[in-house]
C-alpha cells in the first residue's frame, strides 16, 4: 500500500500525524492547567470566607464580653457582624462536600 504513495505523501502523512499528537497532548496538558486554576481558586475562596467567618466570630465574642445595655443595643451593635458571619457561614457549607469525614467535623465544630 506504502509502496504506491510517492516519498513526499508519506513525509506529509508522518508530519500530520506528528503535528496531531503534538497537538492532542497539548490539549490534555491545556485542560490540566485550567482544571489546576478552577481548583485554586475554589481553595482561595473558601480560605477567604473561613477568614471571614473566624474574624467576624472572634469580633461578635469579644463585643458580648463587654456587655451592653440593652437587647437593641447589642442587636445594632452586632447585626452587620451576626450577617457577615451568616453569609461566610453558607458559603463554606456550599463550598465543601458534606459526605467527607473532615468536612463533617469542621460542620460539626461551626455549629
């Protein structure tokens, strides 16, 4: 069958095959790349909503510590921080996979 084909369609032949290979691993190394960057961002967001949530919790204990005078006055006080908290708080449960052993317990201490 080869021996039909003169020399220079077989080189094209070898050539696009090459340029094919070269080509499907740079797509698979391309998908890689782009999955690796999804998965970082995922990791660099649910750091900062953990931040979130830390800082607001410590700031709401250290505000009760003080004391106030009345219930609208520790509700005024504390409302933007109790809503912070709140969205920080249902961002990491969506973020995280409720069927995992450590994600069970990190639920567990948040709670």
């Amino acid at each position: 069958m080869f021996n039909a084909l003169p020399p220079m369609a077989i080189g094209a032949i070898g050539a696009a095959l090459i340029a094919a290979v070269v080509s499907l691993l740079g797509l698979i190394i391309s998908k890689e790349q782009k999955t690796s960057e999804f998965r970082q961002a995922w990791i660099d967001a649910l750091r900062a909503d953990c931040t979130t949530y830390l800082a607001e919790l410590n700031a709401i204990i250290d505000a009760l510590q003080g004391g106030f005078e009345s219930d609208s006055a520790k509700v005024e006080a504390l409302g933007e921080r109790y809503s912070s908290l709140n969205k920080s708080t249902f961002s990491i449960q969506l973020r995280i996979n409720h069927r995992e052993n450590k994600t069970k317990e990190l639920l567990g201490c948040m709670n």
